[in-house]
C-alpha cells in the first residue's frame, strides 16, 4: 500500500509538471494573460481591450520597429517573456529555422477559412504549420502633388536631386537598400558582389533628398508638411490621403516591395491555450474589420473584405490592387555574408 502511494504520489507530480510546459490547458487557462510583441501602430488598442472582455484574458502588449529589432530583442530575452510574436514573411522562415516557434494547434483556429487561400500556404512556412497571415500591404510612393511639380512614376524619381530634403523614408535598411535595388532593375535579395557595389553607389546618392528616416509614424511628416514625398507603408499614405487630400499614392513602375506580417507562438511560450485562442479571434471577421479601420493594410481576411465593402476594395492606397502585388518582390532571408554588406551600406547611407 505505501508503494501504492508514493507511485501515486509521483504520477501527480509529474502530470502537474507537464502542465506547465506549453501544452498544459489546465495551467494556461489559470494564468489569463498573454505577452504579446507586435509592431508599433498595427494592432488597435481596442481590439485588444475586446479581446480581454471577451474572454478575460489580460494583454501585455510590447511594440517594435522592425523585424531584425524584434529578432534581437526576444532572443536577449529568457524565453517565455513574449508568447506571441508578429514577423514579416522573411522573418517567419528565419524564426522557424532556428527552432524559435511552436507549431499551432489548426484544431483550435476555427476562423481560419476567413483567410483567402491565396494568402496561405506560402513559400515561407508551407501549410501555414506555424504562423497565419495578419495584415500585408506594399513599401509605395507617396506624392503631395500640392508641392511637387514634378512626375513621379517610380524608385527611381526618388533619387533626383531636385527632391533635396522632401524624402521620408522607411527607418528599414532591407526596404530601402530593396527599393535601390529594384531602381537598378536587380532584385531586392540581391547577392552578386559587383551589382551590390552599383546599387551602394547609388544608394548613397539619396542621402541629400532624405529628410527623415521613420518606420513607426511616416505619414506625420507628410501631413504636418515636413516632407512632400515619402517611401513609406501603403496604410500610411492611406491614412495621410484623409489628412490631406493633395497626397496621392504612386506604386513604382519597377514593382514594389511587398510584404506579409504573421501571427507566431514563440518557444518557451507560458500561456499557449491563451496564444490560441488570440491568434483564434484575430481572424474572426469583426476583428479584421475593427483593425483595418484604423490600419487599413491589405487584409487577408476576405470575410472581413467583403464586410468593409467599397470603400476598402476600391480604395488603391487601403487595397493595393492585384497586378501591384504579383509585380512586386518579397524579402528573403540572405547569407550572413551579404547582411554585412547591407549593414556597411546602410551606415553609410545614414552617417
């Protein structure tokens, strides 16, 4: 009988230490809350502030800039401080491959037949087995044609000096190296040595036009005045275009930049029932609906498309249209080789 107990004894301690690894249901659902890492300006506070009356559930939101910032920051971290991460496609493939993400529980995403099958499956996490599409959108051109005389058709028209001290551009070294890149016809993952010379050589020609490097809030300096012409986020010069009605969105004639952020569950993570069930009611309809009114990027939720009706669809800077999109070039993950040669060009660029 004693060896009864003890054996007892012991099967109890190690279901509860099982619990607390991130499969436990019964540990999650006690802990109610989720640390969550997203990208500044993207999430609504209100949605999140739904999400915890719904189901109680409290959010500890954190924000970054950009996804090398968000890379460095969670890995100088323990693991388990953020539970939810929100990486852009390159990004997604970079964390899988270092063993930085959970796989998702598909049974517990009932919403996920909202996204439109073109947004899943894609090249970087094939079957969608760790991260599912959020919002997406395109690096344009954006064009206060109250100030600006002349015609702005691509990447290229940003390096003419007459545009000396107009530019805002995107505080992101891949997109603005990327757009250079594309200027020259080469590809924004370029390799080639000898062509990565050419593009620094011109891309350090656009330090004189760039008044401002900004990631987090680049529409500001369009609409307060401080710069006529922008390389920013799409949403951006949407929400700049209601500001002010002179800025008009120019997607460049090269093809753009193009992207797709991800919502992922990061190893280690201390709360994944919770995860799930966010990641769950991020692609609810409603919930699409309520971000892409206040951050109207492109939306993979064609539910949430249909729902919103013309005034998304129809609107170019809100809903980049198709041929933008197919035209354009997704970042990849680089040899850390070439990296530090982006790393030197962007230094210098912004000495």
């Amino acid at each position: 009988m004693k060896k009864k107990i003890i054996s007892l004894m012991m099967c109890a301690a190690l279901a509860m230490t099982a619990l607390t690894g991130c499969g436990g249901t019964e540990k999650k659902a006690d802990n109610g809350e989720i640390n969550i890492f997203v990208w500044t300006e993207y999430v609504p506070e209100s949605v999140f502030d739904k999400f915890e009356e719904e189901t109680g559930i409290k959010c500890n939101v954190s924000t970054y800039s950009s996804n090398e910032d968000m890379l460095a920051k969670v890995k100088s971290e323990a693991e388990g401080t953020y539970d939810i991460v929100l990486p852009s496609d390159y990004m997604v493939q970079s964390l899988i491959e270092q063993g930085m993400v959970e796989e998702l529980d598909k049974e517990a995403l009932t919403n996920l037949s909202n996204i439109g099958e073109s947004y899943l499956n894609p090249s970087y996490d094939p079957g969608n087995v760790y991260s599912v599409p959020y919002q997406g959108g395109v690096a344009a051109i954006a064009v206060n044609t109250a100030k600006i005389d002349k015609e702005i058709k691509s990447y290229d028209d940003l390096f003419d000096p007459s545009l000396e001290g107009q530019l805002v551009v995107l505080d992101d070294y891949r997109a603005v190296i990327g757009m250079t890149a594309r200027s020259l016809g080469y590809s924004m993952n370029e390799t080639d040595p000898d062509k990565l010379a050419e593009i620094e050589t011109k891309l350090l020609t656009l330090k004189n036009n760039v008044k401002l490097y900004d990631s987090d809030s680049p529409k500001s300096a369009l609409i307060s005045g401080d710069a006529n012409v922008g390389m920013i986020w799409s949403a951006e010069i949407a929400l700049s275009m209601e500001e002010n009605p002179d800025i008009k969105v120019v997607y460049p004639e090269e093809g753009a930049y193009v992207f797709m952020d991800n919502w992922m569950i990061l190893k280690g993570c201390k709360n994944y029932d919770a995860a799930m069930k966010f990641i769950n009611f991020m692609l609810d309809t409603e919930s699409a609906q309520l971000v892409s009114e206040e951050f109207p990027y492109l939306c993979p939720n064609t539910a949430a498309v249909e729902a919103m009706g013309s005034d998304y669809s129809e609107n170019e800077a809100k809903n980049p249209p198709a041929e933008v999109i197919s035209s354009g070039e997704y970042v990849e993950n680089l040899d850390n080789e070439t990296l530090e040669i982006y790393n030197e060009m962007w230094t210098k660029l912004k000495e």
